[in-house]
C-alpha cells in the first residue's frame, strides 16, 4: 500500500497533513504518537472508513483488507467462540483445518476458559482478545489494527505483539497498527510512522527511530 500526501480537516481543524509512506508486505507497521496526533484518523482514511480531503492510496484491495476499530460494542447473545468462527466465514478451508486455526488462535490469544462465555460478559481485555482472534482468522492480506490491545496487561501484550510479528515474518499478512507502545514496537515492529499535530515527522525502520528519553 503507497499513501501520497494524505490530508484531513474537520470543522477547520488542520487533523493530517501532507502524510506519505508506503507499507511495505509482511511488515510489521506501527503508527505512533501522542493523543490527538492523528493516528487513528490515518487509519480509518486506510481502511476506507473514512475519506480524505487530498491525497491518494494505491497498491492495495479493499477487498483484502481486515480493520479492526477502537471500542468494538460486543453483539448481543454471541459467545467468544461465535465471534471467532465468524472471521472464518468466506474462507474455503477444510472443517478439520478452520478447528485447528481456532484451536490454535484461542490457545495463543489465551481466551480458551472463555469461549463459551458471552462476549459481552468478558472484561474488556478478553474482549480485544477475542477481537483480535476474529480478525487473525480472516487471514486477508492486510491487517488494520487500531489500538487493539489497550485493555491488556503488559505481560500478556507483549506475547501477543511477538505473535503478530511471526504472523508477518512468516508472510501470513502485512499489519499496520496503531499503538502508544513504544518500546514493544521497538522490539517486534519492522517499521514505523511516527505523527506530531497531524504532521509526519518520521517514517521507516524502526531501528532508525531516535526517542529522546
């Protein structure tokens, strides 16, 4: 996916301005960046969920492209293993292959004492779990991912970073995600964007990116 000075205002307030960068396959992207900076705005421009006012994205299919939002509301009356069979709905796999993804998804995500349980009967971090396993069995080409772990502890979110970077490593999907996690994108992200007041003020390896501390 290549962006080209993408720019966004709402209710004159300058939200984006001139963002270019390209998104390399089987990356592990991050999107960086203190509240307010435009992070999420990006990525719903990405996922096509909103539209910008200048600029331009090619190199992509919307069609191959999963994007999981901030703040899902859980449906009514599904239960977490639902909600994951549903991620598999258009995929043409074998019953014995979709049972071991699941099987696989609940063990790494840890959601397995909870897959009969409601959805909305989960904490919020079982929640974003059970969303992230959704999405990781959709198996698209492209991950969008905006904040998703922000309800869980850090131990438990370093794993799951270390899971999406094997995911990429090993050409399952390209992820570009929102995160204010620095120091685990530092450790499992291949690149990154970092945005200051709408503005770009870097883009590439990550291993390039200064922090002052």
């Amino acid at each position: 996916m290549n962006i080209t000075n993408i720019s966004l205002e709402i209710d004159n307030n300058q939200i984006l301005q001139n963002i270019s960068f390209k998104i390399p396959d089987n990356s592990f992207t991050c999107i960086l960046g203190s509240n307010g900076s435009g992070k999420s705005s990006l990525i719903k421009i990405l996922a096509g969920d909103i539209d910008s006012d200048s600029g331009s994205i090619t190199d992509f299919d919307p069609n191959s492209i999963t994007y999981l939002p901030q703040n899902i509301e859980p449906p009514l009356f599904l239960k977490v293993m639902d909600i994951i069979k549903v991620g598999f709905h258009q995929r043409k796999i074998s019953n014995k292959q979709r049972a071991a993804e699941i099987e696989y998804l609940i063990n790494q995500l840890k959601i397995k004492n909870i897959e009969k349980q409601l959805l909305e009967k989960a904490s919020a971090g079982e929640q974003q779990k059970t969303w992230l396993a959704f999405a990781l069995a959709q198996n698209k080409k492209l991950m969008l991912l905006d904040e998703p772990l922000s309800a869980v502890d850090i131990e438990s979110r370093k794993v799951f970073f270390k899971l999406l970077n094997e995911y990429c490593a090993a050409g399952k999907t390209t992820i570009t995600m929102v995160t204010h996690d620095t120091d685990l994108a530092r450790e499992f992200c291949d690149y990154a964007l970092v945005l200051e007041n709408g503005e770009q003020v870097f883009e590439g390896p990550i291993k390039n990116l200064q922090i002052d501390d």
